[in-house]
C-alpha cells in the first residue's frame, strides 16, 4: 500500500483471468496444474510507478466497471490478509465487510511488482 501510495487517484488499466485450463492435441479437457489459476491487475497512477499485482488461487471475483465514458479510478483501496486469504476492495475499509458493492477480490496469495510499460 505504500509503495503505491494506498492506491490514491489511481486507475484499474488492466485485467486477466487466467485458467491455465487447455484442450489437448487428442481434443481432450485438461485441468490445469494446481496453482495456475491467477488474475492479472495493472494499476496506474499520479502518485506512484505503475504496478502489476497477481492474485494466485482466485476464490471470488466480483469486478464492477464504471460506466461508458467514465474512468475506472480509485482513490483508494483495502487489502487484508485472514485465515490464509487474501482480500482487495476498491475502496477504503476498516475491516472486511459481510457485503460489498465494488469491486473485490479473494486469493490464496498475492504477489506485486512495478510494472514497466
């Protein structure tokens, strides 16, 4: 949070699930290896170095986009880490609440860096 500036007047550029599920050269469904499935976010902002977080295990999406010819901007956000998981909301929070609006995410683990465009 920090190193990103808690997020202030920042703006979701980005964003991928990944599987790592296939169809085989026999057209056969493969399941990925465990640990594969993953979500890709790219930040950036005014006050800080654009950054990539990957969210390692996802266990619950939930991504609203803004309206047509709006920005997808935060000027803030949350992270919690509670029995082995790991919590992003899209806004400030004192605690992780029952029920949320937003966007938020759950994971088993969550890796950051700057992201170089």
């Amino acid at each position: 949070m920090g190193e990103f500036s808690g997020f202030h007047d920042s703006v979701l550029k980005e964003f991928s699930y990944i599987t790592g599920d296939y169809i085989s050269s026999e057209g056969h469904m493969c399941l990925s290896e465990s640990g594969s499935k993953q979500i890709k976010i790219i930040f950036e902002s005014d006050w800080a170095k654009p950054i990539e977080m990957i969210l390692l295990a996802p266990k619950f999406i939930q991504l609203v986009p803004p309206a047509e010819n709006y920005l997808a901007n935060l000027f803030d956000a949350s992270v919690f880490i509670k029995d082995c998981m790991v919590y992003f909301y899209d806004s400030y929070m004192e605690s992780i609440p029952s029920q949320y609006n937003g966007s938020y995410f759950s994971a088993m683990g969550m890796r950051w860096r700057h992201y170089c465009v």
